[in-house]
C-alpha cells in the first residue's frame, strides 16, 4: 500500500491519501487536493505533475 501526506507538498494539512498502488494513491491526491486546496484538475493530471507527486509516496506498512 502507497501513502502520499499532504503535508508534504508545502500545506498545513494532516491528509494521507492511499492507494493499493502508487497510480491509486495519486489519484486520491490529485482529487484531495482539488476539493480541498482549490487546485486545478486539469493541471495535476499531467505526466509530469502525476510523477512529482508519486515521488512523495512512501510504502505504507
């Protein structure tokens, strides 16, 4: 299982999105951080912003 938190991506947040794998927890991402910090969906969905955020992941165990 794959963790992403929040906070690491500069927000005074306590968020952890998961996923079972690293593409389902970027998605939990990318929609956290649009219903919640405003952000554009359209933006986070490129390849290269899709990559940046996996890079934050850490293996939950």
């Amino acid at each position: 299982m794959k963790v992403i938190a929040c906070r690491d991506f500069g927000y005074d947040c306590n968020a952890l999105m998961k996923g079972r794998n690293l593409d389902e927890a970027i998605d939990a991402c990318v929609k956290h951080k649009v219903s919640m910090h405003h952000e554009v969906l359209k933006d986070l969905q490129t390849p290269e912003k899709r990559e940046e955020i996996g890079a934050k992941a850490k293996e939950l165990l």
